[in-house]
C-alpha cells in the first residue's frame, strides 16, 4: 500500500533565505534546538550535507514508537530548491514499511523575494500486513519544523533590520 502526505506553511521570507537552511545541515542542528519535543539528536554518520550524506536522528523521550532511524539524501537541487531524504534504516522500516521519503520544496511565492512556500511531502510504502500502520503516518513532524524554521528566520530578519 502507497500514501503521500502534503504540508504546506506560506513565510513572509524569500525562498533563498529559507533554503540556506533547508538545502544544509542547518535544519537538523536547528531542529534539535528549536523543536526539542520532535528530535532529540541529529549526527553526520558520513557525508557532508551533499547528496549521500546520512543521518542518525534520534527521537526525543517519550515519544512512542521506534527512538531512532538513519536517513540519507537521495537528491538536492539547489536550483528548484528541493531535497529527498529515504530512511535507510529503522524508524518507520521498523514497523513494515517497505520505503519512506521526505521531501522537502521551497517555492517562490508571486513576487520572488517576498514570500515562499515550505512543502514537506511524506512518501511511502508499506506491506499489506502491516497497513493498519500507515494511520502512524502524519505530517505533524515536518509541521512542527517548518514552523519552528520560519519563526526563527522571522526573528533573524526582524533582528537585522533593528
């Protein structure tokens, strides 16, 4: 059984200054700072932001189901300002899904330079015995993060401005 999961958060920021953090390894060191309850911890295991590069993510205490999983990036297209991400090992391969996906789009709004959109997609697959765990799927996470992201640029560029 295939599923996708959208989530869209319109910033009053340009895309490239979103994508500085996206498109690097910004987002997981301020992930791990700004939203502590989703993630507790993010290590490099190898790679250097680039595509190939994997992560070991560690869920915060007390969250339910698996506590970790590696994810490794499968594409970055600093152009079009997007970025795939497959979990590699645990977390939802854990619980029989047989793929997992993220996607990450940061799309220029009307006006380029004034507004962008955050588009986290969730994409994935999994056994037919265990389809009653795609219901674990949610976009709750990748919401948390865009919001997370976009105050903290909002404050950044409110603060430059003073």
């Amino acid at each position: 059984m295939k599923g996708t999961l959208c989530h869209e958060l319109e910033v009053g920021l340009p895309a490239g200054q979103v994508w500085e953090v996206y498109g690097t390894l910004r987002l997981p060191q301020l992930v791990v700072e700004l939203v502590p309850n989703v993630l507790q911890k993010v290590d490099v295991v190898e790679g250097d932001g680039g595509v190939g590069t994997v992560l070991h993510v560690t869920f915060a205490t007390g969250t339910s189901g698996p506590q970790f999983y590696k994810e490794k990036f499968v594409k970055i297209d600093d152009e079009k300002r997007l970025k795939e991400a497959i979990v590699v090992e645990g977390g939802y391969l854990e619980l029989g899904f047989l793929s997992f996906l993220v996607r990450f789009e940061i799309i220029d709004k009307e006006e380029e330079g004034v507004s962008s959109i955050i588009k986290s997609t969730i994409e994935y697959e999994v056994a037919e015995e265990h389809a009653g765990n795609a219901s674990l799927v949610t976009t709750a996470a990748v919401a948390a993060i865009a919001e997370a992201v976009s105050g903290y640029l909002m404050k950044e560029k409110s603060g430059a401005s003073n």
